[in-house]
C-alpha cells in the first residue's frame, strides 16, 4: 500500500509566525509543506508570490510543494524553482501549451505536477502524463481556504487513478481533514492537502496523527 503524505497549507498559517508554524508542522510529522500561489486572475484572491517561498526554503528541509494558480505559468516557473520549490503545479486550464511548461518546471530542476479544477475532466491530463510526478485534484474551488469539500470533485480521482495507473501520486486539495481523509483515499489519493485542519488546530502534532489515522481506515 502506498504511504500517504501530508502537505500542511500555509494559507491556513498565522503569518505573523509563518517561520515558528513551518517549523512546527515539520516536527509535527509533515511530507511537505503545501504553498499556494494565487494573481487575483485566474483565481479572484491574491496571496504569496517567490519570498514566502524563500523563507520557507530557509526554515525547513521538507520538500516545498508550490501550487500556481496564476496565469501564464510559464513566465514564473524559473523564479518559483530558484527560491526553493521542489514540486511546481500548474492548472492544465491555464496552459495552452501545457508540455512545454512541464519541460520548463523539469529543466529547472523541479518535479512537475499539473492539476484539475473540479470542472475539469480527467481526460484533459491523459496526454501529459508521461511527463509529470504527480496530478493535483481539486476537491473545492480554487481561490479560497476554508471552502466546503466537495464530494463530486473528488470522485474524479476515482478516474483520475484508472489513467495514471499506481506510480504517479494523486494530491487532493480542499476540505480535507480527518472526516473527509478517508473518502478521497478510497477514491485514489495518496497525497493531502489541509490547512484548517492543522494549522487551525492548536496541537499540530494531535492534528496530523489524526489525519494520519484517518487514511489508514480505508
């Protein structure tokens, strides 16, 4: 059985001790700490851009598991790599020319991941697969913490998990916690996404063991 990991969403964090939370959530038992990177285009909010992901980079060793929700990728790929990412997700929605920016993530020496909004058939990332780490589904809209998960959008997993066949992980992303872990790993999902539910939690610890736990009932 594939072992499931746990990427903490800094969206959720107190930014006032960002660099005391990323810590935590490490010591805490983290796989990865999850950055989410929204314009106020593709996605209606605005959060954190290549210096939170450099601090991040300074204050843990976890790999840095950097999702853009922006447009135009492509022209910030290389930045987000310099600062630290080790992962970098991009919205098939927003890439016409989607394997060159998954060759771009590549050469600058990140692992590519491409992700599906809850609109989004999994049949659009069929073609890419050949070339990516791992496919993001989102389980809420994007653009948001705090959203209700929605269940429909993750049985995409279900499909997504026929076509990438058991070597690429499968992350979900929104509403997950230790009610909702155990659903999207029925469906597939070996990768969790959650914000709330750790950094909203005053027992960082308490709170990925639950999650934890939670996969592990399925």
């Amino acid at each position: 059985m594939t072992t499931v990991r746990i990427a903490p969403s800094i969206l959720a964090a107190d930014f006032a001790r960002l660099g005391d939370q990323i810590r935590d959530a490490g010591d805490a038992g983290a796989d990865y700490i999850h950055i989410d990177v929204m314009d106020g285009r593709f996605v209606p909010n605005i959060t954190m851009g290549p210096m939170v992901v450099e601090t991040a980079r300074r204050v843990t060793q976890l790999p840095l598991d950097v999702h853009l929700m922006i447009v135009e990728p492509e022209k910030h790929v290389e930045t987000f790599a310099r600062a630290g990412a080790d992962i970098i997700s991009v919205h098939v929605e927003t890439c016409p020319h989607l394997h060159r920016v998954v060759q771009q993530i590549r050469d600058a020496e990140a692992r590519p991941s491409v992700v599906l909004n809850p609109h989004t058939p999994a049949v659009m990332i069929e073609e890419i697969l050949p070339f990516v780490d791992m496919v993001l589904v989102m389980t809420v809209r994007p653009g948001f913490g705090g959203q209700e998960f929605m269940d429909a959008a993750a049985r995409k997993v279900i499909e997504v998990r026929r076509i990438v066949g058991p070597d690429i992980r499968i992350e979900v992303d929104g509403g997950i916690d230790p009610q909702t872990t155990p659903i999207v790993v029925s469906y597939g999902a070996d990768t969790l996404v959650a914000g709330s539910a750790i950094f909203g939690q005053s027992d960082r610890l308490g709170a990925i063991q639950a999650i934890r736990d939670a996969s592990k009932k399925v």
